[in-house]
C-alpha cells in the first residue's frame, strides 16, 4: 500500500494518516522534495560504505525485529550526522540522511526494498514527525 517516491511527482501519507496532504500541497510537497534530493546528492558522497553495508547485513539478518532494525537505522542515522558538518538543523540533517542510507541500501540489495523502506517510514514516525509536519506547515504558510 505504500508507496516509494523520490522524484517527488506524488505526495505521500504516514501510517496514522496524520499527513494525508491535499492535492493542493502536492507543488508545496515538490519544492521540499527538491531541496532534501540537492541536500541528498551532497550527503551521498560523505556516506560511506561501511555504515551501508552494516545496515545491509542488519536487514538480511531474519531474527531482527522491525524495532530492532528501527534503532539500527536511528543509531547509524544519528552516527553519520555527528560526522558530517553542516550548518542546518539537525532534523533536517537525518531526515536527508535516512532518505540517502535508504537509496543506498536498495541499491545494493533491491530485494530489500519493501523493508528498508517500511523500517525508514517507521523511523521518520518515530523520530522526525513533529519536524516533517512542522516543515510542510512552514511552507504553506
């Protein structure tokens, strides 16, 4: 039922529903996707791969529950924007991150894709909620 976007052509929702976003934000919803996909491209090169071949194996492990491969995410996720200097909010920095580890992760093992993306919404759920709906809220106003 969910969907992966990352060309930001459709609007996405969180499992709750709580941001089921009107076609009248899908252009909001564009210009955010832009901005994250250039902060993206400048993050990929720092992300090495080590830390993506170490969420890789933690995916392929089959006793892993979905909470553990959510702190797996967050712990790699919160190591990385401790090593890459920017100046913008933190927040935005692990979202762009989570968004980047997850292409990366896909991209060496697609058959994952399912998982690690259900396991990156879980973790943008549970960590970055209240800054995405704040973000969206920012632009529309």
């Amino acid at each position: 039922d969910d969907e992966l976007q990352t060309d930001g052509n459709r609007s996405g929702h969180f499992q709750n529903g709580e941001l089921a976003l009107a076609a009248t934000n899908e252009d909001v919803i564009r210009i955010i996707a832009a901005q994250l996909a250039e902060i993206g491209d400048q993050f990929d090169k720092e992300i090495q791969g080590r830390a993506v071949n170490d969420l890789v194996q933690h995916f392929l492990s089959e006793h892993l529950s979905t909470e553990e491969l959510t702190q797996h995410m967050s712990r790699a996720v919160s190591e990385l924007a401790r090593c890459i200097p920017s100046d913008m909010e933190q927040e935005k920095v692990k979202l762009v991150l989570a968004m980047v580890l997850t292409k990366k992760i896909v991209n060496t093992v697609p058959s994952l894709l399912q998982h690690v993306f259900n396991t990156t919404v879980n973790y943008m759920n549970q960590q970055l909620h209240p800054y995405i709906v704040e973000m969206v809220s920012a632009v529309t106003r």
